[in-house]
C-alpha cells in the first residue's frame, strides 16, 4: 500500500494494538479443562470459519478457569481482534464477547490507535498478502512476528470511520443478500421434493399426497411414486456418462474456463472460482468431454452430489472429480433430469454407494446405477416450469451478491490505498 496519500501515515500491527499475543490449548479431553456450559468460550480457527459477519460471538468448546491456569490460554477482552496464522491464514474476526483461544490465533489487543472497524478491513485486504510470509512447511501460516511487524497506512482518524462505515454497509447488505438466496434456496427445495413426489396432474396442480389419495399411486424401486410414472436407471435414459480430464491441465492467465468441485454448489456453476486453461490445452482435453447445452454436471469425489445445468454451448473443461450426464432426450427433458440430479432423493442413493473414508468417492458404474423417476414428457416440462420460476429468482439474487462483492472488492482497492479519496467519492456521490 505504498501508493496512499501524503497525509496517510506509515505505522505497523504491533504500534496500533496495546500488545499482540497468542494463547494456548488446554490438554484435550481433560474433563477438568472442558465443559459445555458456565466455562469460557474457547476459539479455535474453525470458529472464525463458521462466523459469517465479522464479529466472533460463539466457538465450539468451553473452558474452565483450571484450564486457563494450566496452560497458555489466556482470556482476551470483547473488540480484540484475532488473527488465524496456521493452514487458513490471514482471516480476521473482532470478538463481540469475553473468550480466550488457541496458539494457533494472534490476538491483537484493544485499545487501538486506529479505529478498530477500519483495523479489521484492512486486514481483510491484506489477507493474499499473507501468504508471502508464511513459512514453507506442510501447513502454511504466518509467524506472531510477522503480524506484528505488519507495515499498515492509516488515513487521518474520520477517514478511517468513514472508510469503514462504507464497507460495513456493503457488508451488510453482502449477508442480507445470501440470507435471502439460503431462504430461496430452502424453499425451492421443498417445492422440488414435493414436484418428484407427487408431480402435476391435468389441471396444473400438485397431485393430491398419497394419503389423500393412495389410488394415484403406486410403488416402485424408489417408493410410491404416481401410477402415470416409471423408474429407470439413469444409464436407460442417457447416451453417455463419464467424467472430466484425468491429468493436471496447463494453467492460463486467461483462456478457457476450468472448473473444479469447489465451482459446483447449489445447483449452479460459479464461474468466478474457475481457473483458466490455454484453448489448445482445451482442444486436446475436450476430445474426451466436449461441453454442450443440455449437458447435467454432478460432482462425485470429495463434496459429492451437488448437480449443475448447462444451459448453453461453450467451452470449459472440467477435472475428473466431476461427471457429465449427456440425456437421451428423446427419453428425458435435460432440464429435468438436473432437477432429479439436485433432490434428496439422489442424494440418498448417493450416500448408500458412495466409497471411501477421508475421501467420498462416487464411482462412474454406482452413478449410472442410480434410480431416477421418469413422469411423461409433458408432465416434465410442467415441472421444469416450476423449478424455472423459482430459479429465476434465486439467478437475479446470485447476480445481485456478485455484483456487491465486486463493488466491495473495488471499493477496498480503492478507499484502502488512499488510490480515491473517500470526501471525493462521497462529493461525487451527491453530484450524481
């Protein structure tokens, strides 16, 4: 950050904080050390992992004074900030309660000389930079001495508050938005469970349930399933099932898209976490699984399950922990068979056949095994329309938290390097 403005000044993590320390974990198991209720909060690295604002107000474990006692844990006061230094680097939290933590967290001790908001931004921009002085072991992390001789530029103290205020709110509206695509997210997943159930009858309209209505239905491999319905195996209703490349492809700055597992989540494919492959490199790996429309992807090593639609021709690869569904379409609607692929009833073959310990792996022959309920193609088409409308929505909520997190991550680049002023985006803001 060596660009900020002349009346920007040059200080360092341990100069803002009253002391940076680490604490220390009591011996595990110890009954003497843990309990579950009347102790202190305990944090671990995980704990900042599950927080989704930037407060830390719960952890997992809780200790007792004894255990504060006989080790180096010790107790940080609410508004201390921690740091994570070993495996998941650089993620800072402020705590909103009394706790103490593990060796594994720096705690950078209030009161601040700085405001503690802007502190806590700053380390959130900073964070990439970590790595450049974590240590070369099995499991990076950074060294207490490294955050504490962290270079920091700080605006004049309003600035700060401002700055912070900024991004608070753009924060805030961040978690509302992923609150919302969660309800969505829920919500369509009851609608789909019902959809795969009962399905549609002539008037537009969910079937009566099987209890209302037992002669509608009848069973199957898959339970009672509508008496207009089969159940195929998904191999009978598909003209290939195979997965992506075998081999670690050529890296790019740009290219052709690459997806891993982690860009397959709740029905849709994240592009921003995709890396890039060169288009040769592409040309070579696609003579195995060439991308096209109607094409269902669906993970099936490590987070296993999740299910995703392409909705039209490109070019992407894709590494061999992800398989491809290519539909008979003369026997199923493409869009259907992903929303079969999304439900709890794969799921729950899936977690049968699934193989594995550390690592869950569904084999291509269990995948092509799996049952799939199979209504007319026209009652298909009525439920895609369903699962459509619901999925627009959730589109236009997904488009809306890009566009924030892009926003913040420009806004951090800039407001964080003193590159723009933030009177003079403010002033621009009321011109406009």
């Amino acid at each position: 950050m060596s660009d900020a403005k002349p009346t920007w000044t040059e200080t360092t993590l341990e100069q803002v904080s009253s002391a940076i320390t680490s604490g220390g974990t009591p011996t595990s198991g110890d009954k003497r050390y843990y309990v579950e209720a009347d102790g202190y909060p305990f944090a671990k690295t995980e704990d900042l992992s599950r927080s989704s604002s930037k407060y830390l107000s719960e952890c997992e474990l809780k200790v007792t004074d004894l255990a504060l006692k006989n080790s180096s844990a010790k107790l940080y006061p609410a508004g201390t900030v921690l740091v994570s230094m070993y495996g998941t680097i650089g993620l800072p939290k402020v705590t909103s309660i009394e706790l103490a933590a593990n060796q594994a967290l720096c705690a950078l001790m209030p009161p601040f000389s700085c405001d503690v908001n802007f502190l806590y931004h700053t380390l959130c921009f900073i964070r990439p930079e970590w790595l450049k002085d974590s240590g070369q072991t099995t499991q990076a992390n950074i060294s207490g001495r490294a955050v504490k001789k962290r270079v920091l530029q700080l605006p004049p103290r309003g600035e700060q508050k401002t700055i912070a205020n900024i991004l608070d709110t753009l924060d805030t509206q961040i978690r509302q938005t992923e609150a919302i695509i969660a309800k969505l997210q829920q919500v369509k997943q009851g609608l789909l469970h019902d959809l795969l159930t009962r399905g549609i009858d002539a008037n537009g309209q969910l079937r009566p349930p099987r209890d209302q209505a037992p002669e509608l239905y009848k069973e199957s491999p898959l339970g009672w399933i509508p008496r207009e319905w089969d159940v195929k195996k998904l191999s009978d209703v598909s003209n290939k099932i195979s997965d992506g490349v075998h081999y670690a492809v050529e890296r790019s700055e740009e290219g052709v898209p690459f997806l891993f597992v982690s860009c397959i989540r709740n029905g849709y494919i994240d592009w921003n976490k995709a890396a890039f492959t060169t288009e040769k490199t592409f040309n070579e790996i696609s003579k195995r699984s060439r991308p096209h429309r109607g094409m269902v992807l669906f993970t099936v090593v490590g987070s296993y399950g999740h299910a995703a639609y392409v909705d039209r021709d490109m070019n992407f690869g894709f590494e061999r922990n992800i398989a491809y569904i290519s539909p008979d379409e003369e026997q199923i609607n493409s869009e259907y068979l992903f929303h079969w692929m999304s439900s709890d009833f794969v799921m729950r073959q899936t977690e049968k056949v699934v193989i594995g310990n550390a690592q869950k792996v569904l084999t291509l022959n269990e995948l092509k095994g799996l049952y799939l309920k199979r209504p007319s193609p026209s009652e298909q088409s009525l439920i895609c329309t369903f699962g459509y409308q619901q999925s627009t929505r959730l589109d236009d909520e997904r488009s809306l938290l890009d566009k924030l997190k892009k926003q913040k991550s420009g806004l951090m680049d800039d407001l964080l390097t003193g590159r723009v002023r933030v009177n003079s985006l403010i002033n621009t803001a009321k011109a406009s």
